[in-house]
C-alpha cells in the first residue's frame, strides 16, 4: 500500500538558496526521546513531542543562575538575557522585530489581553470581522469584548464543499465601521490556509486592525509577518515542540505604545506593557531552544537563524507535503472514511468522519493500537456542517517525525472498524 514517492501537493515555490534543501526524517526522530514509547503520534495540535534539546535547556535553566530580571546583580541580568533572547528568536521566526513581541503564557491570555486593551474600538456603531473556522481563542475575547460594548460581529465562512474560505468575503464584510478582524493562518482542524493577504488589504482600506492566529501554521510554514500584512501575529511554542509559552508578534512595535495597557506596573514601557506577571523564565530558554531546533532541522543549512529557518521549512514542507498526499489516499481509499474539506492549500491537518461509527470510539480503537488521534475537538464550523450529530470527526495532524509506516498503521486501525 505504501506509495510515498513523488512530489506532490503545492509546496509553493522555493528560492534559490533553498532548492536543494532535504529532510532526513530518520534522523530528526533520533531528536526526540518520546518517541521511544512506540506511539504514533498524530496529535501535534494537543501538543508536539519535545526534542531533547528542548528539554535539555528547560531543564538546565531551572537549574541555573535564574533570577528576578529586576535586580542588579548577574543573576538578573541573566534573565533578562533570556527574556530579550526569545523576543529576539520569535522576531526571527515571524520575521518581524524583537521590539513587538510580547510574550505570555499561551495565545488565550495572550488574545484575551489584547481584546480588553483594544475594548474601546469595540462599542456601539463598530464591528469586528471574526472568522468560522478560527479556534475559540481568537473567537472568545472578541465576542466577549463586542458584546459587552454593543459592537456588531459578523462572520467570514468556510465553503461548506472544500472548507476554503473565500478571499472576496473580506471585501464584502469590511466595511468603514470594521474595527478589528480576527482570523486564523491555518485551520487546527481541516487544515485550511487562508488568504491573509487579501484580509490585509480590506483591513488597510477600512483602518482596521487584522490579528492573525498562526498557531496551527507555525510547525509547517515559514512565517512572515510582513509578507502577510497582519498587524498581530500570534503563535503557540507547543505545536512545533516547545514548551507550554506563547508570543503576540506586533508588526508595528510603536503600536504597544498607543493601545492601553494590560500590566499594572504604569512605568514600563514596550512589549512588556501587555505581559501579565512574572514570565516563566525557563520555558522561555525552551521556546528559545525549539527555534533553534526547527533551524537545525536540515543539517546543511547555514546562515543567520532566519536563513536557516527557510531553508529547514522548505525541506520539512516538501516532506510533509508529499506525506499528506500519501495520507489523504489513504484515507480516500478506506471505504467507512469521509474526509471534510478538500482545501487546495492547507497544512497538514485532516478530519474525518466515520458514518455510524462515533468519533470518541474510533479514536480509542486507535489508541489501542498505539495511535494517539483526537476526537470531537470544538469548532464551529464542524458544529455548521452537524458533524456532532454524526458522531463527531476525528483529527490527525503531521508532525515533523511522522513516517509513511505510521500513517499504514493508522490506516489499518481504521480498517478494523468495518
């Protein structure tokens, strides 16, 4: 059954300083200890396995001169280091600037932070763009600020055939009372890209401000924040193999200024006007740690971190491009799977359903045969489409250890359902 060969899906196309770029998929599972526990894992959206490395540096900085970053003495210059060393590797991974980066504990406080500094644009006579398929963390802080200040909310839809969202919606939804649009990269379910793009422009045209989740996008795409016209990008360090942190990115830093801010202390000034609380100082060696990693991923990149960041994705995207392909005729080719969205461009992240068989059973029949999946995850879109009356969908993602014979076995565990 196995046909993993050739070049298919669209990687997109690739610079010169990346065309020979390669992915040894053999040594980077070498990476990550976890994966000496035998599971499959296709469950990167609950948390991507960690490399040693990454564990590594969260372990020695626990054990290390770490201190209050406040005080004068080596230890808090120490860990003011960390501090301006993870702003500086999320700015090389969003290509953005180390002074828009705000740091927390996870994109929820994160966006639900920003909503509450933003609440003002949301009153009466405004409106906020939201989109069908985002996740509740981008969904949630916007409703609740617009309800509360009498705004109108309006919803970007997912076609209900291909799960692509239509780039000509933002043209009709935005208008001049648009204050805010809220908008996944990807979807953490179907996989779906969007065309942030075309958002940008009809954000730019209205004055209104775009942020942009790239939480499920950031462990397949190289980000760019300027590219894409966001004015905030947020991403989660857990998908990709950090640890449990996350980073607001502002492509306009002087933006942090003029928004009010979150944090009590009223003298600080930059990124740290939107962080809450003291940061956990080791998780940000680890998130510093697993942007290393994903530069490493291709031995032979070289260069400033950015290069090799695009170097190592491209690889790593070529790779898992042609694993998806593989994965979704295999699972076109199961008689009891049907598959929810056919997006042209998408990550790799695939939901399916099984007629007459629930989700959470399918997804313990293949737990008992050593695959970790994950069933009925919340979304608005599927709750759309009726598939929680159809007993659910169940959701796999690629992770960057994943193997044609894993996705055989999965295939397998799904047959022994019929």
């Amino acid at each position: 059954m196995n046909t993993f060969s050739g070049d298919q899906g669209s990687p997109g196309r690739a610079s010169s300083a990346v065309a020979v770029s390669a992915f040894d998929v053999a040594r980077i599972r070498g990476l990550f200890p976890a994966l000496g526990d035998g599971w499959i894992h296709f469950d990167p959206q609950a948390g991507a396995q960690i490399p040693g490395s990454v564990a590594s540096a969260v372990a020695n900085a626990f054990r290390g001169f770490v201190s209050n970053p406040h005080g004068v003495y080596a230890a808090a210059a120490h860990t003011r280091g960390i501090v301006q060393a993870a702003r500086v590797a999320v700015a090389d991974l969003t290509n953005g600037k180390p002074e828009g980066v705000v740091l927390g504990p996870s994109r929820e406080q994160l966006l639900s932070s920003l909503a509450e500094s933003l609440s003002a644009r949301l009153g009466l006579g405004a409106e906020a763009v939201l989109c069908r398929l985002d996740d509740e963390a981008n969904q949630a802080p916007w409703l609740r600020v617009a309800d509360r200040g009498g705004a109108r909310v309006t919803w970007a839809e997912a076609d209900i055939e291909t799960g692509e969202v239509p780039a000509w919606q933002y043209d009709e939804l935005v208008t001049s009372a648009t204050s805010v649009i809220a908008m996944p990269l990807a979807s953490s379910t179907i996989g779906s890209v969007l065309d942030v793009a075309a958002a940008a422009a009809a954000a730019r045209r209205a004055g209104a401000l775009l942020v942009v989740d790239a939480t499920s996008a950031a462990p397949y795409e190289l980000l760019d924040i300027e590219r894409r016209g966001a004015d905030v990008l947020v991403v989660s360090a857990n998908r990709w193999g950090g640890p449990q942190v996350a980073a607001m990115v502002f492509r306009d830093p002087s933006m942090i200024g003029r928004i009010r801010a979150v944090n009590p202390d009223r003298t600080l000034v930059g990124p740290e006007r939107l962080e809450v609380g003291e940061h956990q100082y080791a998780m940000l060696a680890g998130l510093i740690a697993s942007i290393d990693h994903l530069a490493g991923l291709d031995e032979a990149s070289v260069g400033a971190r950015r290069d090799r960041l695009e170097h190592s994705l491209f690889g790593l995207r070529q790779y898992q491009q042609r694993l998806l392909y593989y994965l979704l005729s295999s699972l076109a080719s199961t008689p009891q799977v049907a598959i929810i969205g056919r997006a042209e461009r998408r990550v790799p992240i695939v939901s399916f359903t099984l007629p007459g068989v629930p989700a959470a059973k399918a997804a313990k029949r293949l737990a008992d045969n050593g695959v970790c999946a994950l069933s009925n995850v919340p979304s608005r879109y599927f709750a759309g489409l009726g598939v929680p009356e159809y007993g659910g969908a169940v959701t796999v993602g690629l992770g960057q250890y994943s193997t044609p014979y894993e996705v055989d076995q999965l295939i397998r565990a799904l047959a022994s359902l019929g």
